[in-house]
C-alpha cells in the first residue's frame, strides 16, 4: 500500500491553476471596464453557453435556484398546479415549487440509476399536475424520449433540473433539447463552476426566454421601465467573463472525467456496485457515486487514508422536516430511501492523476480485505 496521500473529493485549485491565465485575463477585463453588471460579458456568456447547449436561448441567472424559480414562472406555473419530480435531490430543486405556490409531487427512481422511475411518471398525473421536474442527477439523464412523450401526451410542461448535467446528452441531445427548458447551477464545484453563485436557464421557447429576461432584472426592458413585477436575479458580470473562460474547456474537462470514471469501474473491487451508465446516455460524473452497506464504515476508513467523500443526499426530501406537512413516512419511496444507505461519493475531477486514482481504489480495496 502506498503512503499515505490527501485527495480532496473536487480540486477546485487544481482546476483554477490548469487554465489561471485566461481565468486572470477575464477577471481583470471586467475590473478594468468596471463593467459589474449585465453588459457585453454576461451577453457573450449566454449567447456562447446557448451555443454550446444547442439552444436558442441562454439567460444567466444568480444561481441554478434562482434558474429554477425563473423557469417554473416563465413556464406559467403558479398556485395549486402540482408538479411531479423525485425526492433524492438537493432541496432546491422542490423549494422552487413552493416558491411558486405550487405543490410537490414525489415519485420514485430506478435503484439501478436513481434517476426518476419513467413507468411512475403516468400514475403520478392528475388534473392538478402542470409540470414535472427531471433531476439529471450525478451527471445522467433518464430517458427524455418517453419521459417528453408522457409531458406531451398530458400538456405538461418538462423542466430539466440540469444542474449537475452541464455537457451530459441523451440520444447525443444536451438538457434542453427535449425539455420546455433546462436550469443549470454554476456552483463552484460544478462540472462548469464560477467563483461564487451563478446559473442559467436554457430554453427554445421564445416565450418562456423573453419572461425569464424580463424577470431575471426587476421585470424591466429598459434602466426604468418595468413591465412586470420581477427579482433581482442577474448573473453578475464577473462570473459571467469566468464562465466564459471555462467554457471552451468544458468537453476535454468532460473526457477526462469519463476517462477516471473507466478507470474505476475497470478497477474498484466487486464488494461495491459501479455506477450504472444508462443505453443512449453520456454521464458526465459530476459525482462519482458507488453503493455499498457497509458505507459508513468505508467512509471513515477513507477519511483516515486521506480520501474525501460525501454522501448526495443524506435524507430524502420526503424525510425531511421541512415537508413533514406533505404526510410522507418512511417507505413511501423504497428506491430513494435504500439509496441513502449506501451512496458514497468518491473523488473524481479532470485534474486527477492517475497515481490519485489508483490510491483511492487501494483504499477501497484494503478495506474489503
């Protein structure tokens, strides 16, 4: 066994140093044109990441829960409209729902990718149900195909939670090819992360972009028109311009994810479950999750040899005291809940080296004996 190493769970200076010059560049041209709020930057940085996406129309936004919000209100969704989506999930993704007066409406995920059950998509419909809310989780999609088939045949409008997917496609399409509209986070330690709180809605509906620009800055098309009630949920202009230095790096950052990802299922001991990548989907690992039950034992165990791990998420949504009011008990969503026993995440980064890798699978491998 190798001595010992300390590998973070996500490198966020090893990627800061890969690329520091174009990322020093942009900050300084925005300091430079004291140019801090929306402007030239933050247009760039929508038009590119549309392009990018293969969308017609990017707006950047405070941060994928803000991208969220914007996207349920431009889409109509509002008082008493239910909205189907999976309790495994950060909490932002049904605070949105509230946010709106909307109701929540959990289903189940398939134990193989703890994506969103699509044969419990249907049941879950009624006349109530407006929306539902796809969480590309870990960096996967479920199937879009037949998820926008079910959206379509009951007049729903399909948002693709993409915050953990930038990059990610189904049948080679990017989140917001099938969807009404796809929200990204760009947290720091996103696949595409800023340096600090940013996100963006992604969307072909022209409609849904021009209310989602109008509510994004204070419902207003000029400096003192305003035209509806909105937030203020600008990107700032400096994460924008840091955004944009990434972005062309963000497919060969994609590779070399998928690449450790390979290592690992070539080489992780069968004592513990691989992720399982789904036909016609390209994972991104934004998370490396492995499952096994003895988690917290093998989770201690890494910590001593240095390895950071995280557990996305602890408690499911349904468990949570802030949606007790909505009656849910343990058992309600067996798929959900066996998945928090047994989740870990597990370093992976485009920085990782090989040597990083290869210890942290000699770890997990003197742990199981």
């Amino acid at each position: 066994m190798s001595e010992r190493m300390k590998i973070p769970l996500v490198d966020l200076k090893a990627n800061y140093l890969s690329i520091k010059g174009e990322i020093d560049s942009a900050i300084r041209g925005v300091i430079d044109d004291t140019a801090f709020i929306m402007g030239g930057y933050v247009e760039n940085f929508e038009r590119n990441f549309a392009n990018f996406c293969g969308a017609k129309h990017a707006i950047g936004c405070a941060s994928g829960t803000a991208a969220l919000h914007l996207a349920l209100l431009a889409a109509g969704i509002g008082r008493n409209d239910e909205v189907i989506t999976v309790p495994n999930t950060f909490i932002a993704t049904a605070e949105c729902i509230t946010y709106v007066g909307a109701k929540i409406k959990f289903v189940d995920v398939t134990p193989e990718t703890l994506l969103i059950d699509t044969d419990k998509i249907e049941p879950a419909v009624t006349p109530q149900t407006k929306a539902i809310i796809v969480v590309h989780l870990y960096g996967q999609t479920p199937d879009m195909e037949r998820i926008k088939e079910i959206a379509d045949e009951h007049d729903l409008v399909l948002i693709e939670d993409a915050a953990q997917a930038h990059a990610a496609t189904f049948k080679e399409h990017q989140p917001g090819y099938y969807g009404n509209v796809a929200t990204f986070s760009f947290f720091p330690a996103k696949n595409l992360g800023c340096f600090g709180d940013g996100g963006a809605v992604v969307t072909n509906d022209d409609d849904i972009a021009e209310k989602g620009r109008l509510l994004v800055n204070h419902g207003r098309k000029t400096k003192y028109e305003h035209i509806v009630e909105g937030f203020n949920y600008r990107l700032d202009a400096l994460q924008a311009a840091i955004l944009d230095a990434k972005l062309p790096h963000l497919n060969e950052w994609t590779r070399l994810r998928r690449e450790h990802a390979k290592f690992y299922n070539d080489n992780l001991p069968p004592e513990v479950r691989l992720p399982f990548e789904a036909s016609n989907c390209k994972h991104v690992y934004y998370m490396y999750v492995i499952r096994t039950e003895r988690r917290d034992a093998l989770m201690d165990h890494l910590k001593e040899r240095g390895v950071s791990c995280g557990i996305h998420y602890p408690i499911p949504l349904h468990l949570q005291p802030a949606y007790a009011y909505m009656g849910h008990g343990q058992g309600d969503f067996p798929a959900a809940e066996k998945a928090t026993k047994g989740i870990l995440s597990i370093p992976i980064y485009p920085e990782m080296t090989r040597e990083q890798s290869q210890y942290v699978i000699e770890s997990i491998k003197q742990f199981f004996g």
